[in-house]
C-alpha cells in the first residue's frame, strides 16, 4: 500500500480511479503496488531480515535451478492481499498495468501456505454479510468481488483463476446452503458455468445446491454496474436459475429432438447426469425432474385421459396433507426444531452445547475453525453468540477464554450464556464445563456437531418434501413425509438419550 501512493505508483491509482474505486474501498482491500523493478521487493525484505529462503517459500521471487539470481515475482502490477478464512495474508494477486504482459492477472505460485484450488478469495470478509443476507454470490475474479463490495454486494466471493473446485463449494456451503454462482455473459462465462455444474452435482445433499445467475452478453458484473447501476445486478442476482434448470437448458438448446433416436439420446444424457448425484434422496427427485421435464417437452400420449379423475384424486391428496399437517403440529417436530422460525425462549440443547462447548473450550475455533465458521442456527440469540465469536476471532490469532468472555460482555450476551450454561448443566452436559478435560470436551462438542448438522439435514429435507407433496399430492410424496417425520422423532428420540451421557458413561460430574 505504501508504493501505491508514491509518484512510481501514479499510473497504479489512475488505473484503479478510473475502475471507480474510492480509496475507502483501497484500503479496504489493502491494494498496493508493485514497481516494475526486479529486486525492490527483495532487496526491501532483505533489509528487513528476511532470507532469501522465506522469500522463495512464500513465493515472492522467482527461483530455480536455471534461474542464478532470484528475482521479485510481480513487477509494474496492482496488488491484491489474498486471505484465508481468519483474515491471514497467504498469498497475493497482481494485475498486470502494461498491456505488453503476456499474464494480465497473476497469482501467487502454490506454497505451503497456498494452494488456489482450497482457497476462495474475500472468503473472510464474505462470511458474515452472507449470514446476515443468507445469500453468497461467487463471482469469476477478484476484481469482479471488488467492484460488488463497492457497490454494496458484500456478501461476494470468487475462485482464484482456476475452474471452481470441490474444495471451493464446500467452503461456500458452509457459508449458504445454495450459492449463487455468476459467471459473465460470453460463451467462456457459460462454459465455466457448465463445468461448475459439473463439479457441484455428485456433491448435492438436501438443502445444499447451487444457483446460477449469467449476465447479460458481453457484460460482467463490474461492465454492468456501470453501465446500468447496482439495482440491474440485483435483478439478475434475483432471477438465478436453479441447476436442474442449467442442466437441462445445456442438453436442449439448440438440439434437434425430431426422431425417436434423438429423442432416446436426450434421455440417455440426462439419465446419466442424475446418475452423477451420489446422494440417493437427491439423485431420485433428479430423475423424477428430469423424467417431468421430457415429458412436459416431447407430451406425453393420453395425457388427458391420464388425469380423468382429477377430482377424486384431489380430495384425496387435500385428506392426505391435512392428516401430514395434522400430525407434524402433533408431534412438535415444526416448534421443536430449532431450525424453523424459532418462536421458544431458549434453543436446543444440541446448539445451547455447541457454543458453550467453544465459549469454554476456545481451543477448538483452532482445530474446527471450518466447521464452526459455517455452522449456522436458528435462533437469534445463539447466532448472535456464534458471530461475536467469529469477529473475536478474526482479530486475535490466539483466542483465550477470557478474551471469549470479554468479548462477550461487550456484546451484552453475557446474561445469554448464563442461561445456557445452566440449560447445560440441567441435562448434565458436564463437557461444556470449563473444568472438564480438552479430549472430553472435544469429543462431546463432536457429538453435538453431528446431531446439529443431522437436525439441520433432516429439516431440508423436510422442507423439501412438503413442496414436493404441495405440488403433486401423490402417495409417494405423502409417504416421504412419512418417513421424514419418523426420522425426526427418531432424532430427537436419540439427542434425549444422549443429553447426560456423562452420567451413564461412568465419568464424575464437574461443576459447570
């Protein structure tokens, strides 16, 4: 940043002015620059002690066997920090101000510390304007991330040159259950968008998808917001279109359907695509999408006479969802979720654990920072509670207990986590304590953690499948919500008999 503002760095900030980025938003991302010079950066590192070796493993300067004297990796470009999900400086991006460069951007070269295919850029910044937003846009580059965030779009995030991979949708999914992935409006854009579907779709889970918005030809979103403002990025943002629809708008555009072998050949396609999916309950409600859609595009013969009973077959259907809705609100499995507009005072026990068990144990944000950053829950309080953890976080490398507590305090939570600790303590949760061991406090907070992400599973799908029984009223719906609500009371079912294991397992109660 201090060679952005010197006279080398003019041409720097016209380029940068000129792509309508205030300095506020500079500073923000900490963009800099870098002379066109082969030892300034290293000779300035030399200076301040740092070998030679460091300045190869960070990847700052070019080396190698044929390669006598090492030299600064990027010259005469724009600098962007790249960061890890903790806010640490890992690697470093660069754009190139000479149009004479055969790479116009330029990332670090894989280290230690680095490597691209695991790493979305703004990751950290992103996380909580997409909890707060519930929605996470993954643009093509960091430019593109740049010029949303100083348009208002801060919930953005983006892969680092590369196609996106698998370790990138998991860190996306940890942050949203369905991502928004925007590509630009050429035929390059809708490539990488395709290639994105291929990689998202054996990794589909119920509730955990992929959107995808294209902008308009010849436009990415930087192109659009200045041609046309903010507000035509929200629209496109807006009308995403589900994957199924991506799918299927790959294998029909442009095709010839006017035989039955052509007609065969699509079907083969798509069968082929839904067989990818290797969860079992997605892949089924693909082939049934997909089976729907050809049948819908080619019509299917006695469609009339098929539904000739319509009216019998209604009454039925409206009995069925009354009895569904009827025993859902019975069982208590809507109110005692946890996961559904809460409306109770205090929350599960499971997610009560969760945070208190890392309230107590900070020890843990260390080895499941991941984990713990994408947890999300639904009641307000405890979502609270989690995101003044993560902020306490990002601006403490070592997080003690009492720097949780302080924090805390500052937030006005800490009345909050009295009751929890006391909500624990009721039903023996005795690994949340603060005097209990590490390994016992770990494999207890594990074990919240499985019956969290299980709750939260069996939610989607429960939401899943009254849709599909609103839409279609059929047995095999009405059933699947059967079996759905079986699976829930068997879950909480076993969460009671978990709560207090401490007690049965032998293990002596401590004081919480």
């Amino acid at each position: 940043m201090q060679q952005l503002q010197t006279a080398d760095g003019a041409k720097a900030r016209a380029y940068l002015r000129d792509r309508g980025l205030s300095g506020e938003i500079q500073q923000q991302f900490g963009m800099g620059f870098a002379p066109d010079t082969r030892n300034g950066l290293k000779q300035y590192l030399a200076g301040k002690g740092v070998t030679a070796h460091d300045m190869e493993q960070a990847g700052l300067v070019v080396h190698g066997d044929e390669i006598p004297v090492s030299y600064d990796r990027f010259r005469g470009r724009v600098m962007f920090p790249i960061h890890d999900s903790r806010g640490r400086v890992i690697a470093f991006g660069g754009r190139a101000l000479s149009p004479d460069v055969p790479a116009k951007y330029l990332n670090s070269p894989e280290t230690p510390l680095f490597s691209k295919g695991t790493i979305v850029y703004n990751h950290h910044r992103a996380r909580k304007p997409a909890s707060d937003t519930g929605q996470l846009i993954a643009a093509e580059g960091y430019m593109d991330v740049i010029a949303m965030a100083a348009a208002g779009f801060h919930h953005a995030v983006a892969p680092l040159g590369t196609a996106m991979t698998d370790r990138q949708l998991e860190i996306m999914w940890r942050m949203t259950p369905e991502p928004i992935l925007c590509f630009d409006g050429d035929k390059a854009g809708l490539k990488a968008a395709h290639r994105a579907a291929d990689t998202a779709l054996p990794l589909l889970k119920a509730g955990r998808s992929v959107r995808f918005a294209l902008m308009p030809e010849g436009l990415d979103p930087d192109d659009l917001i200045k041609a046309q403002g903010p507000e035509a990025l929200a629209s496109i943002i807006g009308q995403a279109r589900p994957l199924a629809d991506l799918l299927w708008m790959r294998e029909t555009a442009g095709g010839s359907f006017d035989t039955p072998e052509k007609r065969a050949e699509l079907e083969g396609r798509l069968r082929q695509i839904a067989g990818g999916i290797a969860d079992e309950t997605v892949r089924r409600h693909y082939q049934q999408d997909l089976r729907n859609r050809l049948e819908a595009f080619f019509g299917a013969p006695g469609r009339g006479s098929a539904r000739g009973g319509k009216g019998g077959s209604a009454r039925s259907a409206a009995s069925r969802r009354f009895a569904v809705s009827d025993s859902l609100a019975t069982s208590g499995l809507v109110r005692g979720s946890g996961l559904a507009g809460q409306t109770t005072s205090m929350p599960p026990l499971r997610d009560a654990a969760l945070v208190m068990g890392i309230v107590n144990h900070p020890a843990l944000l260390g080895e499941f920072f991941e984990e713990i950053a994408g947890l999300r829950f639904g009641h307000q309080q405890v979502s609270r509670l989690h995101g003044v953890i993560l902020d306490a976080m990002a601006r403490e490398d070592q997080l003690g207990r009492q720097q949780v507590a302080n924090a805390v305090e500052r937030a006005g939570l800490k009345g909050f986590c009295d009751e929890l600790r006391q909500m624990c303590a009721r039903s023996l949760e005795w690994h949340v304590s603060e005097t209990a061991a590490y390994e016992d406090a770990r494999e207890g907070w594990l074990q919240a953690l499985h019956l969290h992400h299980r709750a939260m599973t069996l939610h989607s799908e429960l939401r899943a499948a009254e849709r599909a029984f609103a839409e279609q009223g059929t047995q095999e719906t009405y059933e699947r919500l059967l079996l759905i609500r079986d699976e829930m009371l068997s879950a909480r079912g076993t969460e009671v008999q978990i709560a207090g294991f401490g007690l049965s397992s032998g293990r002596p109660l401590k004081p919480l």
